[in-house]
C-alpha cells in the first residue's frame, strides 16, 4: 500500500506542478508520476525537507522541485522542436 500512495501523491505533485507552470507534462499520467518523483529529488536536494510530509515527500519542495523539471523539459522540447 505504500508504493501505491507515493505513486498517487507523486502524479498530484506532477499534475499541481504542470497546473501552475501552464504546461503539459509529457506522457500524461506516467509522465505526472514521474516529474512528482523527480521534482521531489531536486525539491528536496535544493530545499530540505521543509513543510509538510505527505507519503514521503515533502509537499512543498517536492512541487517546487517539479516545477523546475517541468520548466527545464518544456525548454528543451521546444528547442527540439526548432
């Protein structure tokens, strides 16, 4: 049961993120899940385990950390795409 609600909690940290950038993510619901695990290393390498602990991530850097990821992809992909 835990795997499953860290795979939960970490595709909403994939689709708030996704959310507040304005941008898709990539893969629909895989790719939420895995920019919320992704964004949640950097969050957490950058930030600290500050606020709030909800199935192993810590909410805040972990979305601000998705964010990032989110912004860096969507960067990338359109200079692909050029």
């Amino acid at each position: 049961m835990g795997f499953l609600w860290a795979l939960i909690v970490g595709g909403l940290i994939g689709w708030v993120a996704s959310l507040i950038i304005g941008k898709d993510v990539p893969g629909g619901i895989i790719g939420n899940i895995i920019a919320g695990f992704i964004g949640s290393m950097i969050g957490q390498a950058i930030f600290g385990d500050m606020g709030p602990d909800l199935g192993g991530f810590a909410i805040i850097p972990a979305i601000i950390g998705a964010i990032i990821l989110i912004f860096i992809v969507s960067l990338i992909l359109r200079a692909i795409r050029k």
